[in-house]
C-alpha cells in the first residue's frame, strides 16, 4: 500500500500517478484549494492547471461533498458545492455522516436529534444531490453508555 503525499507532491511528480489507483484530496471548504481553483487563470500556478482537467473530467474523478446531517454542515456543504459549480467542478454525490437517525437508536434523546436531522436530509437529497448516501452514527461510547 502506498502512503500519503502531499498535493504539491502529487502534481510535481508525473509518475507518482501511474503509481495510485485512488486518490484522495480531502480539503476543508474553507481550504486553500478552493482559493487556487477560484484564480483568474494567469494567476492559477501551473500545477494547478495540469490538475483541473482531470478533476473537470468524470472519467477519471468523483467528487463527493461529505458532511453531517445538520444545519451548519449542510449549508457550508451546499455553499462549498456551488463554490465547485463554479469552478466547473460538479460533486457526483454526497454523504451524510454519524446520522443518529439512520442509527435507529432506542434512546430518547438521541432519537430526537435524529428526528431534527429527517429536515436536512430532505434538503440534501432534495436540492443538493442525485445521489445521497447516509451513514448512521456507529461509537463505542454510544453502545456502553447505553449498558451502563
């Protein structure tokens, strides 16, 4: 298994991608990456220029948003995807993490913060995406506090 490099690595280095079946840019909406792809295109360092095609091109990319199923992360994911739109980037689908509703937890708390989720999951699968996957919220902590 190949270990991880930095981004710069990756696009200084043409044959590290003959190397990588898969790889992953995992960057915050707020992240550098963003900005680069955001440049007038005199300013865009070359590197960058060599990855944007590829990244255009869903042959060979997928972009998938990830996030919570809440309000704050659902509407920075939705402002981080029209921030790719227009970079001509299009995400191919998006995943709801640590959904406490999908957990089916027996817990009256935690059941009703799922209830509050059921909200932002319409709205994703709704407005945002074709294709929405929801990962229910798995944690040690959760099953023991419940033994307890």
């Amino acid at each position: 298994m190949q270990h991880l490099m930095s981004l710069r690595a990756f696009l200084t280095t043409e044959k590290l991608e003959n190397e990588y079946d898969h790889i992953i840019f995992d960057t915050a909406p707020t992240g550098h990456t963003l900005r680069l792809l955001q440049l007038p295109a005199g300013q865009v360092p070359e590197e960058v220029k060599k990855l944007l095609p590829r990244l255009r091109d869903p042959e060979q990319t997928d972009i998938v948003v990830i996030t919570l199923p809440e309000a704050t992360p659902v509407l920075e994911a939705s402002r981080l995807q029209e921030d790719l739109k227009r970079a001509e980037l299009f995400p191919s689908w998006w995943v709801l993490n640590q959904s406490l509703s999908a957990a089916h937890t027996e817990d009256p708390i935690l059941k009703a913060k799922g209830l509050v989720e059921q909200k932002w999951i319409e709205r994703v699968k709704s407005k945002e995406a074709e294709q929405v996957c929801l990962l229910p919220w798995k944690s040690d902590s959760l099953l023991s506090a419940r033994m307890k």
